[in-house]
C-alpha cells in the first residue's frame, strides 16, 4: 500500500542518515566508513596529518623508484573510498620514460562471491575494474614521496616501508600511506599493504601491522581492527 511504502522509505532515509552520521563521528569502524575528521586513538585527538619524516622507516635507505614499478597484490587495507568486499585488488605501476612521473593501475573487482554469494555477479565491477591514478616525482621530496592524482585531487602517497628480498634486493612487500589535509584538519587517510605474491600468511600480516605499528600508523588507521583484508 501507499502508507507501507511511505513508511518503509522514511525507515530506508532514517538507516541512511543514521549510518552516515556514525560515519561522520567516527563511530562506525575506522576500517568501515569513517569520515571524522581528527578522530581519536585510545583517547588522544590525532589532528592533522604526519610529516613524512615522522613515518618514514629505515628500510627506505637508499630507495630506488625503479625498483617501486611492477605489480602489487593489494593484501590489506584503510579506505573508506574503497568498499570492503574487493577482491584481487592489484596496483600496477609503471615510471615514464624519463622517470618524472608514473601510472598507476589500480585493478579490483568486488563484492567477493563468499561475501555476496546471492549479488556479487550483478556487480558493475564484478569482472574488474582499472582506474588509473597520475603521478609525479617532486624533485623537492625526499625518496618515498610520490605526487598521485585521482579523482581530481593531487595528494602525497608515502611510500613508508620496504621489505627486501635478501638474495636479489628486490622490494618483496610495501607499506603505501596517504594523508590529506585542508585548513590543518584532515580530512582523509588511507594506507595499503603490498605484496608481490597474491597470497600472505597470517604471520606476513602480523609482521606488516608491527612494522606500521613501528611507524606510528596506529593513530591513522593502520591497527589490525581498522583494517580490511582484501579476499
């Protein structure tokens, strides 16, 4: 009936506004859908977004960009832009020709057929989907700094840890964290776990909590309850 109906979009609208308004206290899960701004950890505001420096780890000594190109599997992440169902998320990165910019392919399909067993084939990216981030190299940042635009804003991606492989020195896993801020708020975070294999152990992930952890990521969203494992 007409009456059902009203009543059933005044409930939708309700749920809706409910769940965005969580979203904008920063009570819906930091690895869900938070838009707080400068939202709390453990207690303690955290404004603004860290300098590069402050995040950067030893492992980054001697940083080559060249190495940084290639494929990475996507293994875990802290997006609200991204919805948490993807699956077989990669970023394919490759450095113009004279090595002052870089394209980034970012490859995902989702929801993933465990999560979704009844939708995730009616899905407009449910056979993937490439969206590709520009980039440039700042000769004015330190190694680690890349300048990525995608949907029309540049921000800085740092590039905050590598891990290496001992035989060849080739760059096995990688820590990416964004952080953009306006008027000294930030208004937006985001932090990747890479890896060259499409698979990780659970011990590999701990181990990449422990070395953000290390970087004082924490505070920004990179604990194991604010993150998304990618399926």
């Amino acid at each position: 009936s007409k009456e059902f109906r009203g009543a059933l979009n005044v409930a939708a609208l309700s749920a809706f506004l409910t769940y965005v308004g969580a979203g904008l206290d920063g009570q819906a899960g930091l690895g869900d859908f938070n838009l707080q701004l400068n939202d709390s950890y453990q207690g303690q505001v955290v404004k603004g977004c860290p300098a590069y420096e402050e995040v950067r780890q030893p492992s980054m000594d001697g940083f080559d960009l060249e190495k940084y190109q290639g494929k990475w599997y996507e293994q875990k992440f802290h997006d609200w832009t991204q919805f948490k169902e993807v699956y077989d998320t990669t970023l394919d990165i490759k450095l113009t020709a004279d090595g002052k910019g870089w394209i980034d392919d970012f490859g995902v399909r989702g929801p993933a057929p465990d999560s979704a067993k009844l939708s995730w084939d009616k899905s407009p990216v449910a056979n993937g989907a490439h969206y590709f981030l520009f980039g440039r190299v700042d000769e004015n940042d330190p190694p680690g700094i890349l300048r990525e635009k995608g949907f029309g804003v540049e921000f800085p991606n740092y590039i905050v840890d590598v891990k290496k492989d001992p035989e060849t020195g080739e760059y096995t896993e990688a820590i990416q964290f964004q952080c953009l801020e306006r008027g000294g708020v930030r208004v937006f975070e985001g932090i990747n776990f890479m890896s060259r294999k499409p698979v990780m152990s659970d011990e590999e992930l701990t181990a990449m909590h422990q070395r953000a952890k290390a970087a004082g990521m924490n505070p920004f969203g990179a604990g194991e309850d604010q993150m998304h494992t990618v399926a």
